[in-house]
C-alpha cells in the first residue's frame, strides 16, 4: 500500500482519498446534540408531570434506559444526586436532567464509566452462564435468588418488573433468548 518509492503526486493523491473516505459533516456535532436532545426530551415527557417539567425521581432509572443506557444501581443513585434539588423534594427539574443526559449521550460515558447497553451476544453469554445445559430456559425463581445475593444486587421492585416482563406466567421459566434481545433493544 504505502512505498518508500512513492511520488509526491502519488502521496498527495493518496492523502487525498484518505481524507475523502473519512469525511465528517462540520454539522456533524450539532446534529447529534439535537438528536440527543430530541431523545432526551421525548423520554422524558413520558413521565413528566401535568406539564411541570418535572418527573418523579423514582422514573429516572426508566428514562435512562429509554435512552439506551445500562447504568448499574449505584450510578442511577449518583445521577439522581447530581439532578435532585436541594434539599431533595423527590422530583427531578427537565433542564438538569436534559444537561447531565446530553453530556452522557455524547460521551457515552457517566463519571469514567461506560453506559452503553450491552449487546445481545454479550447478553446471550451472561445467560448462558446461568445454563450449563444449554436449555435456553432459566428458572425464574433461581434467577432472582441470583439478582437478591449476587453482584450489583437489585431492589424488589426492578425484580419484579423483569420477572414479570421475562418469566412466562404459567411456567416460571424465561426463555432468555426472546429477552436478551430486547434488553439490547433501543
């Protein structure tokens, strides 16, 4: 590709075609902030409250992964610092909310840390682990006892809301191929 015979016209031309292969719209940033914003906003307006601007903190784990994001327990509690009034009042303003998401939207980043969401192989396998015989099925009560005692453990509440959006109600089980594809899911 690259030689040390090369000519300046021939380096010159090469440069060229680099340069147009990886052209980037002066717009490019701009437009992304309106998407983000856009986002943002219409997340936000599914909780908001009677036109307030306003959302009840206990919403804002649903929002933040509306956009797309993963964030563990413990960086949902710290984003809620971070946007709460002061003193705490248990409701979240739009414009903090909407500044802190733009600058994590943009960055794909909270405090260092990664927010994206995981995609669906890398789902696939965390599922598989819990699936030595490669059923494709887990036990949802197995499964919860898994969510209360290990890792980033979770609250009653977020239990609750994936068994019942996972688990099939007459047998317990959650065939966890069907989910690993929405939790990948924009």
């Amino acid at each position: 590709f690259f030689s040390a015979k090369m000519s300046k016209n021939d380096s010159a031309e090469l440069v060229k075609q680099i340069e147009d292969l990886a052209y980037i719209p002066r717009d490019r940033e701009a437009r992304r902030l309106k998407k983000a914003k856009s986002s943002i906003s219409q997340a936000f307006a599914l909780f908001e409250r009677d036109g307030s601007r306003t959302c009840d903190v206990r919403e804002m784990g649903t929002i933040v992964r509306a956009l797309g994001l993963n964030p563990t327990e413990s960086q949902l509690i710290a984003m809620v610092e971070e946007v709460e009034d002061i003193p705490p009042t248990g409701y979240i303003q739009y414009e903090k909310f909407e500044a802190l998401m733009v600058k994590i939207l943009l960055s794909g980043e909270f405090k260092g840390v990664c927010m994206a969401r995981d995609t669906e192989d890398l789902i696939m396998q965390a599922f598989e682990v819990l699936d030595p015989n490669k059923t494709g099925v887990l036990d949802a009560e197995t499964l919860k006892e898994m969510m209360v005692n290990m890792g980033e453990r979770f609250g009653p509440e977020e239990i609750n809301e994936f068994l019942n959006a996972a688990s099939d109600p007459e047998t317990g089980e959650i065939r966890y191929e069907d989910y690993a594809i929405l939790l990948a899911t924009d």
